[in-house]
C-alpha cells in the first residue's frame, strides 16, 4: 500500500489498525496500516530512521492515535 492508498483508506475511515514496527534489519521503523506495510512507488517497504519521521507523516495524514511495536513476539 503506498501512500496515495492509505489517506484514501484512511479518508474513507477503512483503516482499523496502524502501528509502527521497529525494523530489525534496517534498523529503522516502518508504518503498518491494517497488516500491510507502508511501500514507496517502487514498491519497497518505506522505511523510516526515527520514530519521529514515521509519528510526523501519520500526524501529517490525520492519524494521531497510532501503536509502537518495538518487538516482534512470537
């Protein structure tokens, strides 16, 4: 889901869940709206350095109730 989808998912109020996973690999944060990865036009998952740059975009689109993940549990 790149962008452009998720405001007008989130404009349609379709969205049930957006969380920010912390990226073991990249070792940076990814947005997660509804299980699918915020992706850029290439389609690559988007991937953020801060908490901050991620919290910024999903204020940016409206969305000011969000959860962290910093741990993937199993």
């Amino acid at each position: 889901m790149n962008e452009h989808d998720l405001k007008l998912l989130i404009n349609a109020q379709a969205i049930k869940r957006i969380q920010v996973h912390y990226a073991v690999m990249s070792q940076g944060y990814m947005v997660v709206a509804d299980g699918k990865p915020l992706e850029t036009s290439k389609g690559d998952t988007r991937e953020f350095k801060t908490l901050d740059a991620a919290a910024k975009l999903l204020f940016k689109m409206g969305i000011a109730d969000f959860a962290v993940k910093l741990k993937i549990t199993s």
